[in-house]
C-alpha cells in the first residue's frame, strides 16, 4: 500500500511540475509556424484544453490501463520508447554497481581495520573529493585523458557506428569510462559508510571476546564483524543503486550513451511531456522496487528488523 502511496504521490509532483514548464505541447507538434486555430484543435484533440484536475485524472487512468500515452516528437508509444532505453541504462548501472561493490566495500574495511592510519586518511579523503567531484566534469575528463589523448577506449556511444553487431567487446569497451564515472560518488558513499558501521561494530564487546579468545583477527573481521554490519550496508547500496538510475542522466549526456536518462534528456529539450512523464514514472518505480528489495534483504539478514516490521 505504501508503495502505491508513493507512486501516486511521485505521479502528482511529476505533472505538476511538468504544468510549469515553459512552451507548449501543440506547438511542439506542429511547429512554430502553426495558426492559432490548428493549436487550438491539438490542444483539444490531447485534452490540454481541460482543467487540471480533469487531466490529472485522464493521466491517471492512463497508468492503471498501462496507456502512458504517444511521445510527441517521435510519434509512437512512450513504452516502446523506454523500454529499450531503459535496458540500456541498466547495463551501465549495473557495471557501476559492480565496480562501487567490488571497490568500495572492500576499501572500507580496509579502511576501519587501519582506523587513523595512513591508509584510512588516505582513502576516505578520497572518497570525501571523489564525493565532490561533478560527475560531468569527471566524464569529461575521463573523455579528454583514456579517449582522445590515450586513445585506449571510445569517446562515445554503446557500439562501433561501423561494426553495431561488434559483441560484447566492443559493448565492454564502449562501456569502461561511462561506468567508472557514474560509480565514483555511490562507491565513495559505500566506503564511508562501510568504514563507519565497520569501525562501531569493531569496538563491540563481543569483538573484544573475540579477541581475547584467540581468534584470528582476519576471521573477526570477514566473518564476524562483516557480517553483522552487512545491514546498514545493504540498505545504502540499495539507495545508490537509485542514484545510479537517476543520476546516470548527466553520464549517458556526456558519453552519448543510449539510455534512458539521455532519452529523458532530449525529450526535456523538446517538450515531450508525456515522455518525460513516463520515463520519470518509470525511474520512480524502479526506484521504490529496488528499497523495496533492499528492506526485504535487510530483514532477511538481520532479525531483529524483521522482528520490529512485523510487530
């Protein structure tokens, strides 16, 4: 029910928003050479001459039956649209995912078992920059450096314009610099987080015993230590990979990369309401999901919270 709540409640600020900006769909349509009395009829043929509450609700109804509508510019179903496009992001999300698991997790342990030392000033002020940095600028510069300078990867796209068909190579080439750059600020967010539930979990008392015991303190930290802190991880990493599907808008822009973010891109430059109706909607709903997913996992590692849910 609470994510129905929020998908209505996303829905609404969506097409109030969208109410605001400048330009005017019929337009859009049909140019700016159009009369007034041929916007006037595609004003009426798309409802916008109704009431907002009335269209809101013709919105509305649109999402219950699965109609989000025909993109204004490209003349087809915003579904057959973003579909495709969404798979697209996908992939480059998920290769930032890995890369922000793979490196960020292991960096803050790392970090906590080296707690005030060289390595732990090192990497979390690291992490704090890489934090800071815009990822555009980051994807330019990526771009000007291993691209046009090394020229180890492309400068663009998903594929080799020459060759589309070029396989997962060419897909994993093409997929290298625009991975790196949307995971930089997820995986410095993972690595603090990380080293902070670490180190609180590190000075428990029964890490102490642990200690005391005899038992190796690689096995404190991998077996015991981790996994109890594996909670709040989870739940961050799960928050990031809904940053990642938002914020890989600005990566997909730089990089020419065919995603959805790129096609919500253009269709804000254009107008295309229903469009970008239907890809934020989109976005929002996987968003949810994936929390969704996350507290589930959470639940299921720890007991207490599964306890508290229930209860």
């Amino acid at each position: 029910m609470s994510t129905l709540m929020v998908l209505f409640g996303v829905s609404l600020v969506i097409f109030l928003l969208l109410q605001l900006v400048p330009g005017d769909p019929a337009r859009t349509i049909l140019g700016a050479g159009a009369t007034e009395d041929a916007v006037a009829a595609v004003r009426a043929e798309l409802g916008l001459d109704q009431p907002l509450p009335v269209q809101f609700l013709g919105y509305l109804q649109g999402l219950i039956t699965g109609d989000l509508g025909r993109s204004l510019t490209i003349n087809q179903p915003v579904t057959e649209i973003i579909i495709p496009r969404f798979q697209n992001t996908m992939v480059l999300s998920a290769a930032a995912l890995v890369i922000c698991v793979v490196v960020g997790i292991p960096l803050g342990i790392l970090a906590a078992r080296r707690q005030y030392g060289i390595f732990d000033r090192i990497a979390m002020f690291t992490s704090l920059a890489g934090a800071s940095v815009p990822v555009y600028w980051l994807g330019l510069m990526l771009i000007g450096v291993f691209a046009l300078n090394l020229g180890w990867f492309p400068t663009s796209g998903m594929s080799n314009p020459r060759n589309p068909e070029g396989g997962f190579g060419d897909l994993l080439s093409h997929l290298v610099l625009p991975a790196f750059a949307a995971a930089l600020v997820p995986l410095a967010v993972i690595a603090r987080m990380t080293r902070s539930v670490m180190v609180d979990t590190m000075e428990q008392d029964y890490i102490r015993t642990l200690r005391a015991a005899g038992v190796p303190e690689r096995s404190i930290i991998w077996k015991h230590c981790l996994r109890n802190a594996m909670p709040p991880i989870v739940t961050v990493v799960g928050l990031q990979i809904g940053y990642l599907l938002g914020g890989v808008i600005f990566v997909e822009v730089v990089f020419s990369w065919p995603g959805l973010g790129y096609q919500l891109y253009t269709a804000i430059t254009q107008n295309d309401m229903p469009l970008v109706q239907a890809g934020v909607l989109f976005i929002a709903l996987v968003f949810v999901l994936v929390n969704l997913l996350a507290d589930t996992t959470v639940g299921l590692l720890d007991p207490r919270t599964r306890r508290k849910v229930t209860a």
